[in-house]
C-alpha cells in the first residue's frame, strides 16, 4: 500500500512538472492581414510574428514585422484578449478566434489572422 502511495506521488509530481514548464514556454503566432487606410480606400499586405510569453499568461511580448523588432508594452492580459502598445499603435489580439488588430494614431487599421506557430 505504501509503495502505491509512494508511486501516485511521484507520478503526480511529474505531471505537475510537465504542465508548469509548458505553462512557461513561449507562444509563437504568425499573423497576415491587410493595412487599411484612413477611408478604406487603400489596402495593403501585413506580416509579421509575435512571440508572448509565458504562454499561459503573457506578460511580455515581441513583435518582428519583418524590417524592425518591438517589444510593446502589456496593458492587459485575460482569457479573451491581450492588449499591448507601442508609440505608433495599440494592439488587440482575441486568444479564441487568432484575430489581431493594430490601430493607428495616424488612423490607419491593420487586421490581421493569426496562427500558431512551432
């Protein structure tokens, strides 16, 4: 009975260990949409990638937009939404559904779909 008590223990112990060091892992998404300016008239492709970690609750997050790397600032983080900024825009990105915004000051919006990435 002692060596069934012992076992479940190390067992549970593990499993612990496992799902705290994926909870710490980063989560890497990449993210492609349309740049729409001020009217709609004009659009144009966006790529770019972000890393948020840890994963479970990012509390810091990078962006690579291909010709430049920021490093926006977290405003919020719950199970719907994280909202970041930067000097240039302020960011919603929807865990559910992999939607990301980026507005503007100048009024431009660029929407975007994201996937996970390995």
């Amino acid at each position: 009975m002692l060596k069934i008590a012992v076992l479940l223990v190390c067992i549970s112990t593990a499993l612990l260990t496992m799902d705290a060091a994926q909870a710490a892992d980063p989560l890497k998404i990449g993210c492609t949409g349309d740049m729409i300016e001020p009217g709609g008239a004009k659009r144009s492709p966006v790529t770019l990638t972000a890393i948020l970690s840890p994963a479970s609750k990012a509390t810091n997050l990078s962006i690579d937009l291909g010709a430049v790397n920021i490093s926006p600032k977290v405003l919020s983080n719950n199970p719907l939404q994280l909202k970041f900024r930067t000097k240039d825009f302020t960011g919603e990105y929807f865990h559910y559904s992999g939607d990301m915004f980026l507005i503007y000051g100048s009024g431009h919006l660029a929407r975007l779909t994201c996937t996970q990435r390995a």
